[in-house]
C-alpha cells in the first residue's frame, strides 16, 4: 500500500495505532473540494518532486497522518508519484494503484491522475467504487483473536486482506521506530531494508564480541574459577546508582579482605570507578579460600576483630586506622602497590 | 537502567553458578575448550535470566538437546524450572506448527511467485527489487536470532529488539570482568617481578 510513504515528507507522522481524524468527513463529494485538499497536497509534496531518494528516505512505516480531511485524496493522489519509488511495497491490487502506477510521477499530473482515477472511481463497477462510497462507515476487521477495527481509507480495496496487511505493516513500522533508537546510527537511514541491515549489522558485532570477550577471559582465566562473590559483584554493579552507601560498604570490604590476602597487597579505596572496583574483584578472586560472609561487609565492627590477625606492617596498619577513623575515603598508594594502570584510576574522594 | 541493572546481576550470578559447575566436571581443559564453556555459559545464564522471551526459550531448549549442558541448563533454570518446561513444550508445539504451516505457506507463495514473475517485474521493477532485499535481510535476521526461523516478521522484529538489548547487557558484564581480571593479572605479575 503506498500511502504510506507520503507523510514524513510532509513531516506528519502520526505514531502508532490507528488514528483517525476526523472520521465523519471521510467522503467528500465534490471535485472542487478535492481540488483544494489536492493542491495543499501537492504544496507539501512539491519540495521533492521527483526524487527517488527522497521517498526512499521516507519511513517506510509511515502511514496514518492527520493532515484533516483530505487524508485520503491527498493520500490517493500521491500515489502515482510513489509508485515509482523504490520503497515502494505491496502493490495494491485494487485497480485504481494499477491506473496510477502507469502513470509519471510528477506532481503536476498527479492532479490530471487523480481526477481521472476518481472519476472511474465512480464509474466503476469494482470494490474500490463500492467502497468509496461506503467509506464513512466503519470497517471493522477481525484479525486473528484480537479485534482491531480498521477503517478503510478512501479509495483503497477494503477486502480483509489489503486491510490485514496495513494493520500489519503498522505493527512493523511501529517496532521499527523502537529499533531505530535501539541500533546506533539508525536514525538517517528510514527504508524497511537499510533498516534490517543495520540491525543484522548490530546483532552480528554484537555475537562477534560475545565471542571475543569469552576467548579473552579463556586466556585470562587459566582456570575457569570465578571465585566472585556474588553479593560483592551484585553490589558493584547497583552502586553505580546509589553512590553513597556503597562507598561505605565497599571501603570495609576491601579493608577486610585485604586483611585476609597473604599477598600484602594494598588496596585503594576510591569511588565508583570501576577499574578500581575491578581491582578489588581480582582481589577477591585471588583470595585461595573463597570467603562469602556477606553480612561482614556491612559490619564495620569486623574490621577491628579481624587486625590483630592482620599481617601488616606498622605503619600500614596504622594507616589504615587513620583513614577508617576519619570515615573517608583517600586513595592509598604505598610503595607495595607498584605501579600498573590503575593508579591512574584512584580517585580522590573526600 | 533499573531493569537492566537487574538483568545485568541475574546474569552474572547464573554464569558464575554455570561455571562453577563446568569446571567442577573437568579440570584440565585447553583454551578452545574454556572458550567455548564460558560462551556456552554465558548464552544460557542469559537466556535463564530472561525467562519469559520466545529466543531465550529457543536457546535453552536448543541447549537442552545435548546431553551434556542438561544438568547445567537444570541447575542455572531451577528456580523457574517448574513454570518452563510446559512453556517450553508449548512453545515448540506452537513453532512446530509454524514451521510446518509455514513450509505451505511457502510453497503457495513459490507458486504464487512463479505465476507473478511474468507480469509485475515489467512495472514494478524496483518494487520487486525492494521486496527481494527485504526478504533476504529477514532470511538472514532469522538465522541470527536464535529461535528465529519459525517467527513471523512482526515478532522476529520483537525478538530482536529483546535480543539486542540482552546481548548488550551480555557484552557489558563480560568486559567487565575481562578487564577485571586483566588488570589483577597485571598487578599480580608486577608484583612478582
């Protein structure tokens, strides 16, 4: 159905549904009416006249548009310069889109196409004229188990099928308007093709990097023990949200478990940043015994318990004392933590 | 994103569960080997995560046809493991049926096809051409989401939206914890030297 590629040019886009405007003024008796809605079509579609890019950029789920009660003529008219366009779908079977496609596209003759189109509208003897006529009442369709009424629009074939169909394309085109903001780089592109190409892209670098990240951790992990608590993990990740308590908790965290490492390592205590949360992790993956005393981390209490078994020299301890004591976090380097990148990732936190 | 935070420590804990019991099984494996039963993991600690989806479904009973992953898919379903396996079954029914009412619909279509190559192509050249690319692109959007050949257009678009979104999340906690495990690696050694 091609009236669906001619609103977004006029920048109208109505999303979603099945809305109709105006429903009472549907039919439209005389010529010179038509000739009004029909020019104030063209005058919007004159911009690009017969550039196929143009409508090639058109959504191609655009349909339904409120431009008053012209809808349909205008909608009507338009066809023939669609039906050149590459976008174009589903050709109508309805005969009036088979008059129309035959002839040119340009908009000067739409109007000399359009009038003759209404004309055999009236004359003849098909579903179209039939329905023409019959257009302002409803048409309800049932679909499948849900009922969704659709209204015909003016001039088309209002047999269940074509009508099935536009529902259905709407469906799509709606979904496609969630991709759009899903996908990166898919806002200029608006072709139902170019569409599914950048989602296939999208999809496939997105599986090649699931692939490449397992094979990095395969080379990383010589043993496949994630010895990641859980609780710690699952905090990490909500503390990006709520900033402050985290903090708290993640200090008494690495305080604890650095006491429990054999390997003196010095941690540091820093914001959110997730090199150093990172750290932290490894941290506790290399830790032999796998500790989970979730309720010990919000327990600053085991932190006293636990010193005097720490293996810590002087002054780190006292250190250590000094900066629980004044309940902040200060980036800690000691001569111990030698360098690798993430000191550049300690954060001044006061 | 609230959701996908929740999503992002769903996932983690199943995979970390997941691979637990892999490497509880064996304990020398080559690189291809871990390669392949972190991914296996992390697929199916996604999908278990997202329950309710139609790939997810997909990937899992996919993944329950070789024997060896059934005791890992069990484990990683277990909470939800009494409302899937109806569902599951449903749902192959269901994609069954699709599948074979759509190897009809196919058929008709080819003749269909057929029949109309003689005429349109004359008119509606670009229209053709434009149906055929569409076409193609679904065939191959179809193979990429899992579960996807025996989806209709609408819903293989749902669906891959949804599979999008979890696979961005899948990214995310894996280059985490890559890089997390790299930079403790790094220190490690440093600290050696």
């Amino acid at each position: 159905m091609n009236p669906e590629f001619i609103e977004s040019n006029a920048g109208v886009r109505s999303q979603g549904g099945i809305k109709w405007q105006q429903p009472q003024s549907f039919f439209i008796e005389n010529d010179h009416h038509l000739q009004n809605m029909f020019t104030s079509g063209i005058n919007i579609v004159k911009p690009d006249p017969g550039m196929d890019d143009s409508w090639a950029g058109l959504d191609a789920g655009a349909y339904g548009y409120q431009l008053g009660c012209g809808d349909h003529m205008f909608l009507h008219g338009n066809l023939t310069s669609v039906s050149v366009s590459p976008r174009k779908r589903k050709a109508d079977k309805g005969q009036t889109l088979q008059v129309v496609s035959e002839k040119e596209k340009k908009i000067k003759r739409c109007s000399d196409g359009d009038s003759k189109i209404t004309r055999q509208n009236s004359s003849n003897n098909n579903s179209n004229s039939n329905n023409s006529s019959k257009d302002k009442s409803k048409v309800s369709k049932v679909q499948k188990p849900d009922y969704i009424h659709v209204r015909a629009r003016r001039g088309q074939a209002t047999d269940s099928h074509s009508l099935a169909e536009r529902v259905r394309r709407e469906k799509i085109s709606d979904r496609m308007k969630f991709l759009q903001d899903l996908v990166p780089g898919c806002n200029k592109i608006t072709g139902k093709a170019g569409m599914l190409d950048e989602i296939i892209n999208y999809v496939q670098s997105l599986q090649k990097q699931v692939e490449f990240l397992s094979m990095k951790l395969a080379t990383v992990n010589p043993e496949l023990d994630f010895n990641i608590d859980n609780a710690f993990t699952r905090e990490m990740f909500e503390s990006s949200t709520s900033e402050f308590p985290a903090l708290a908790c993640s200090s008494t965290n690495s305080a604890y478990f650095d006491q429990l490492n054999s390997l003196d390592q010095v941690v540091s205590y820093s914001g959110l940043d997730m090199g150093i949360n990172s750290s932290e992790m490894g941290l506790r993956r290399s830790i032999s015994a796998p500790v989970s005393v979730p309720e010990a981390f919000m327990d600053s209490s085991c932190f006293n318990q636990i010193q005097p078994t720490a293996t810590w020299d002087a002054d780190l301890q006292n250190l250590y004392k000094v900066e629980f004591e004044q309940g902040t976090l200060i980036p800690f380097q000691s001569h111990q933590f030698t360098g690798s990148n993430e000191a550049s990732n300690l954060k001044m936190e006061t | 994103m609230h959701t996908s935070s929740k999503l992002k420590s769903e996932f983690i804990k199943k995979w970390v569960k997941g691979l637990q019991i892999c490497c509880s099984s064996k304990k020398n494996m080559d690189f291809l080997e871990r390669k392949k039963k972190i991914k296996l993991c992390a697929d199916i600690a996604l999908a278990c995560a997202k329950n309710s989806t139609s790939w997810s479904i997909a990937l899992i009973s996919e993944a329950k046809k070789h024997d060896e992953n059934k005791t890992l898919v069990d484990n990683l379903l277990r909470p939800e493991s009494q409302i899937k396996p109806q569902k599951t079954n449903h749902q192959m029914c269901a994609s069954h049926k699709r599948v074979r009412s759509k190897k009809i619909l196919k058929k008709s279509h080819h003749v269909c096809q057929r029949m109309k190559k003689m005429g349109p192509p004359k008119s509606n050249i670009a229209t053709y051409i434009a149906k055929r690319l569409v076409k193609k692109r679904t065939q191959v959007l179809k193979r990429l989401v899992p579960g996807g050949e025996s989806m209709d257009e609408f819903s293989l678009i749902e669906e891959a939206l949804d599979y999008i979104l979890s696979l961005k999340v899948q990214v995310d906690v894996m280059r985490t914890l890559a890089n997390a495990t790299e930079v403790l690696n790094q220190s490690d050694s440093s600290i050696f030297d």
